[in-house]
C-alpha cells in the first residue's frame, strides 16, 4: 500500500513541478493547426474516395 502512496506522491509532484503547460496562446494556436491539418486530410480522403467511386463506375460501365 505505500509504494502506491508513494506513486501518486511523486506523480502529484510531476505534474506540478516539472510538466511545463502550454500558455492558453500556445494552446490556441496547437488547437488551430490540429483542426486545419484535419480538415485538409478530410478532404484529401474525401478527394480520393469520390475519384476512385467515379472511376469504378466507369470501368463497370464498360463492363455491362
């Protein structure tokens, strides 16, 4: 039982005194950059999802 005492002691202590947290600017910012580069890769899916849909309906179109 001490060694988990001990555990959440020192985890406690980490992340007071020694985790650096991002400034509310800096999270701003990461939040931004997340939300863009999610957006792009969305629609790059999305791009390459209705390119090979409409591909494939052509090649089954030659095929009927």
């Amino acid at each position: 039982m001490n060694k988990i005492a001990l555990y959440f002691k020192e985890s406690y202590y980490e992340l007071v005194e020694k985790v650096t947290w991002p400034t509310w600017v800096q999270l701003q910012q990461s939040t931004v950059i997340v939300l863009v580069a999610t957006v792009i890769i969305t629609a790059m899916v999305w791009a390459m999802d209705f390119s090979s849909n409409q591909l494939l309906k052509l090649i089954y179109s030659l095929f009927k």
